[in-house]
C-alpha cells in the first residue's frame, strides 16, 4: 500500500471540475498537492475573456469558489499553460512529484467535433509533455480518458476488455492518450494508470454537462430538453465516487499498469434523471430532440474489476447523489443569487 501521507501528488489542469475535488480530498487525507493548471480551458479566463457566455457571471462565482477552497486548503496553484515544455520541465524539478494526475484537456465531446485544433493541442500536447517529465522520476501516472472511448455500448455495457470503437474527436483523442501512456510504460516503464470515468456530475461543475443542465433550466421554470425518447441511459457517477476511487487507485499497488472504468457501475436513463429533478421542481416541463448522430449509445461501465483489484466501492446511486447536487444547487442560488437571475440566453 502506497501511503497517501508520503506522496506528492502533481494535478495537471487541477483546477477545473475534476482536479479541485480531487485536491482537496487528496489534501484532506494527507498528500502533498500540487496544481498546474492555465486556467484557460472552461475555466476563469475563459468566462471573464468572453462577455457572450451564458450563465457567465454566475460560472464566475463557481470558478472563484473552487478557487477559495483551494486557497483556504493551502494547495499551491501554478497558473502555466501545460503546452509550454519548458515551463513545465522547471516546475517537475521543483515539486519533484511522486505521482502526476494528468486532466488537462477539452472535456466536452461537442466543443472538441467544432475545434479539433484546439483540442489535440490542449488534450494531447499537454500529455506528452507530461509523459515526457514524468519518465524518470515519476513513481504513478494516473491519466484521465472518458467512457466516450467505447463507442456505442455492445448490450448497454462494456468491461475493461470491450474493444473501442469511438465516435467522433473527443473519443478518438482520448484512446490516442491511453496508447500514449501504455508506449511511455512499454518504452520507458513509467508506471500508470488509465481510468474511465462517466456522465460525471456534482457541486462547481460549469462544464455544460447534462444534469447541470437540467437543474439549470428547472430552475429558470424553463422547458428541460431530452435528446431523444428519454431511453438512452448513462452511467451517472457522483463526483465523490470518482475521487475516492482515485485515492483508492493511488493507495493499491496492483493498480499500476491497469484499465480501470471509476464509474458508479449502473447505467440509469434520462428519464430517472429526469424524474428526480421533477420531485425537486414542481411543474417541470420535459421536451424531446432529435439525437446527435455523434453521440454514442452507452449504458453501464462494469466496476467489478476495480472492485477486485483495489477495493472501489461506489456508494452514491442517482437518487442520493442527484438529489444532494439539486440541493446544493438550491441552496447556492437563493444564497447569492435570485433565481431569476440566471440568464440562459446565448
């Protein structure tokens, strides 16, 4: 068992969605935490350089939460662009980190299809650089790929052994990074591992996922849009699963070199999602769309192999931890802000 009170956990791209939480529970267990991150992608400068964003000030906020909490955790933030190898290079011999964390990256499936530039240069540039640092001093390099690697879902479920056949940038990219990293292991034996997280939700995420979404527009009393009949299920995963399955994955010595999906290992359909957000918003109104041609037909992520191997044990179903993000969401809202207050205009 690898201790967590004797790492040096280095976060790159840290300070988004993902990365916060997981510093700070990083943190609170006793590793030393160490983020870089350029703030640039979905993220503060994102929203404070573009005036037109929906929800913009508001995100702002949120942004600035994590920030705070960051700040009140005593966990150094590195703004620096990951792109930059040099710059990079400098802070790996000044943390001189024990395990590198790697989440930078275009984490949405539709803004990497508009902006395949953009997203190889942040997604893929910025792994390699980090690959590259960590080769010969790094003793676990934990990278971040998607459920989106899969494809459609062969039977509404896949396993770690399920061949990848994903549609679309985003998908493609992220199997590119796996192989990357396995060629740094075969190349260089640099330890790893790769996970696979989906349909992730929970507090401070501005990333445009589906649930914000939802209790984003129950909130402004608008209708809330289903692409498709409602049918098409995800393997919902609350974001505390996520992060104690990453303390887990650190903590393990079997699981370096390995696959792992960190999902809650149950796919649900929009309209159970759906049907909760109704219990917390009265007169919700739900309309149906065409479907994305892009977006795969998935289901749920088997997790046994993750429970075998390091002793994962997802515990938040949709109706508990669906129902705490709606609470908090509330809660956050009538706290700073008047309901009316978010705009969802473009």
């Amino acid at each position: 068992m690898a201790e967590l009170s004797k790492q040096r956990v280095l976060l790159i791209g840290g300070a988004g969605f993902i990365g916060h939480h997981l510093a700070l529970e990083l943190s609170q267990r006793g590793a030393e935490v160490f983020i870089i991150d350029s703030l640039q992608v979905n993220n503060l400068l994102t929203y404070i350089s573009v005036p037109n964003i929906a929800n913009r000030n508001f995100y702002i906020s949120l942004i600035n939460q994590r920030l705070e909490l960051l700040r009140q955790a005593k966990i150094p933030l590195i703004v620096l662009d990951a792109r930059d190898y040099p710059a990079l290079s400098r802070q790996f011999s000044e943390i001189k980190p024990t395990v590198v964390i790697h989440l930078a990256a275009v984490a949405h499936a539709n803004l990497a299809n508009k902006d395949p530039f953009s997203t190889f240069d942040h997604s893929l540039r910025t792994l390699e650089n980090a690959l590259d640092n960590s080769r010969e001093q790094v003793d676990h390099f934990i990278f971040f790929s998607s459920s989106m690697i899969y494809g459609n879902f062969p039977n509404g479920y896949v396993t770690e052994e399920t061949p990848c056949e994903p549609l679309g940038i985003y998908g493609a990219l992220k199997l590119g990074g796996e192989r990357m990293v396995i060629a740094y292991h075969q190349v260089f034996e640099l330890p790893y591992t790769i996970v696979r997280p989906s349909a992730l939700y929970g507090e401070r995420c501005v990333s445009q996922r589906v649930g914000q979404l939802f209790i984003e527009k129950a909130v402004k009393g608008v209708e809330v849009s289903i692409n498709g009949d409602g049918s098409d299920r995800l393997d919902f995963t609350y974001i505390k699963d996520l992060t104690h399955g990453i303390v887990r994955v650190i903590e393990a010595d079997n699981s370096k070199n390995q696959i792992f999906n960190l999902t809650y290992g149950e796919s649900r359909s929009l309209a159970d999602m759906a049907a909760i957000l109704s219990k917390h918003f009265e007169g919700v109104v739900i309309k149906y769309a065409p479907k994305d041609k892009l977006v795969p037909s998935r289901g749920t992520l088997s997790v046994e192999k993750a429970r075998r191997l390091i002793g994962y044990n997802p515990s938040y179903p949709l109706e508990i931890g669906f129902s705490k993000y709606v609470n908090w969401y509330k809660e956050v809202l009538s706290r700073q802000f008047d309901f009316n207050y978010i705009s969802l205009e473009a």
